[in-house]
C-alpha cells in the first residue's frame, strides 16, 4: 500500500509551507511519494489531481492517439480532465479514449452560449459526444465582458440552462471560466458557483495585476479554484515558428522554466492546473508534477523581476485581447 499523508487544517500547513502567495490551509492536500498530488476542490468534496488534462490537445488528433494520451495521463495520476465544444473535435476524440476510464475521472466541460436554449442544446450534444450521461462540473466558457454577463443571466440567459441540468442530473456541479477580472468578480456577484477556472500564471499576477482580487474573491465564498496558463510564456512572438498549432499563445516547454510556472500557480490555493493545448506540454507537466514545492522567498522575487521582462497575455484592467 502506497503511504500518502494529508495535510488538513492552517496548523499542519503552516508547519509545511512558506507563506508564499498565500497559505495553503484552503486546501486539503493528498501527497504519495513520486505521484502527483491530489487537492480538494473547494466545498464540493472532490480531490482532483493537481495537474488537469486541457482537452484542447486533441484537437485534430487520431482516435489511436487521443487513446494513448489519455491513458498516459490515467497512469501518471490525473483525475481531471477539461473539454468543450469549441476545441473541434476534441469531444469526439476524448469520449471514446475515456470511456473505460469514465467512473475513476472528474469531467468538466464547458459552453460558450450565453442563453438558456443554446446552453441547454450544447450541454446534450457535448454528453453524446462524451459518451457519458452527466458532465461533473459544467462551467460558463471564457466569459469576458459585462454585456456576456448581463446575457447569461436574463430572462432567457444560460444560468437557467444550468440549474436545469443540475436539477436533472445532467450537471453535479455549476461554475465558469472567466478571461477578465471584471466578468470574473461579476458572475462570483451573481451567483453562488462552485468553481471558478482562471488564468493564474507568474506574469499575469506581478506585472499585468491580474488574478490576486479575483483568487481573494473566490477564496472568500469557499469555491474550488482551477488555473488555466500556469505554463504560458509569452503572446507568440512576431515570425516566430508555431511549434503548438493549438495554442495562441507560446507554452513553457523548457523543464525548469516549466517548472518554476507550476510551482508559482501551485503555490496558490489552486486544486489544479490545466494545461496547454499541446500534448508535449501535457507530456512534461506529469514529469515536472511530482517535484512541486512551494516558492522560497527568493524565488518569489526572481521570478517577479523576471516578470517585468515579458509580454502579458493578460492585465487588468482590461485591455487587448481578452
């Protein structure tokens, strides 16, 4: 039998951790030796691995290949795996290579309509394209601006789909992407959501001001909080060759440099980060995943000097793409 120990409570993470981004004591953590280690999301009760399968990667893939990425991902520890609709035909790919594993994940998608008709339409093509009858947690996708606020929660708007789908079964649990502060700190305003997906990356925090009022809000009403970029570089720098053709953005794929990414957003009170779209990134976050440690403090200022040197995919407030 595997020795795993569980770190509960502000006492025994205190006794652990630095103080660095923020205590850890929001989160209930299961930690084996050389396996990735799992967190609790939130008040839902779940524990996910802390690294979460970005659906996005199989986007254009073969059946043979999705199969084989995610039985490596089954096999290093990952529980947790994010798809949706508007990654192609990443459902199609990712219902059948899971279906053995359905019973043993935690599976999340996601839509991008903003009213209660086309939510609820999309909901049930996405659970016939992931062979599956419920998704686990169903979220808003990449909401961004006040007017998609406004439209998800009018008389016709998607929350409606939501709770319908919770209430049938379709759904345990309900939550969002957001790619803005402001639409992030609206939707937590709107609606007691269980989970929040957010980008949490190194650069975007200490030189953009993007992500501390959003991880304080979340923290405050007790959601389960999930990281998108934790391994995003920089925007594609002008000519540069497109090595991840999923990706709009550059990903880490330097070993230390990734690992440095991880471990800032993993320092956080995150459950899970997921990753890229691009299997090699996938690949080497299961490798880099068992060496996580929180920052030292003179890693923190490293890395916030390091910061100042990059191009942000994200500030706040709000400017360029969102």
């Amino acid at each position: 039998m595997k020795r795993r120990t569980f770190l509960k409570g502000a006492a025994s993470a205190a006794a652990m951790l630095t103080s660095f981004p923020a205590t850890l004591s929001a989160v209930e953590r299961e930690v084996a030796p050389g396996r990735i280690e799992r967190r609790s999301l939130g008040r839902t009760g779940e524990k996910l691995s802390l690294i979460g399968f970005g659906g996005l990667a199989l986007k254009g893939s073969t059946p043979e290949g999705a199969g084989q990425l995610v039985r490596e991902a089954i096999e290093a520890g990952v529980n947790y795996f994010d798809v949706a609709p508007s990654y192609g035909d990443a459902e199609e790919r990712l219902g059948p290579a899971l279906a053995p594993f359905r019973h043993q994940v935690f599976l999340a998608c996601k839509t991008t309509e903003r009213h209660q008709a086309g939510a609820a339409s999309e909901l049930d093509r996405s659970l016939d394209h992931l062979r599956t009858d419920h998704v686990d947690l169903y979220q808003l996708h990449a909401v961004t601006t006040p007017a998609e606020v406004e439209a998800i929660f009018s008389a016709e708007g998607a929350i409606h789909a939501f709770t319908a789908a919770q209430k049938a079964g379709k759904a345990r649990f309900l939550g969002f992407s957001a790619h803005s502060v402001e639409a992030a700190m609206a939707l937590m305003d709107r609606f007691d959501f269980d989970t929040i997906l957010f980008p949490v990356n190194y650069a975007t925090w200490n030189a953009g001001n993007f992500g501390p009022q959003v991880l304080a809000r979340a923290r405050e009403k007790t959601m389960g909080i999930l990281a998108l970029k934790a391994l995003a570089k920089r925007p594609w720098p002008k000519d540069a060759p497109h090595f991840a053709p999923n990706c709009w953005y550059e990903p880490m794929t330097d070993p230390e440099e990734a690992l440095l990414g991880l471990r800032f957003t993993l320092s956080h009170p995150v459950t899970a980060a997921v990753t890229p779209a691009h299997p090699p990134c996938l690949q080497l976050a299961l490798k880099l995943a068992p060496r996580f440690t929180p920052l030292q403090p003179d890693e923190v200022e490293a890395m916030k000097r390091k910061a100042m040197t990059v191009g942000l995919l994200f500030k706040y407030p709000r400017e360029g793409r969102g």
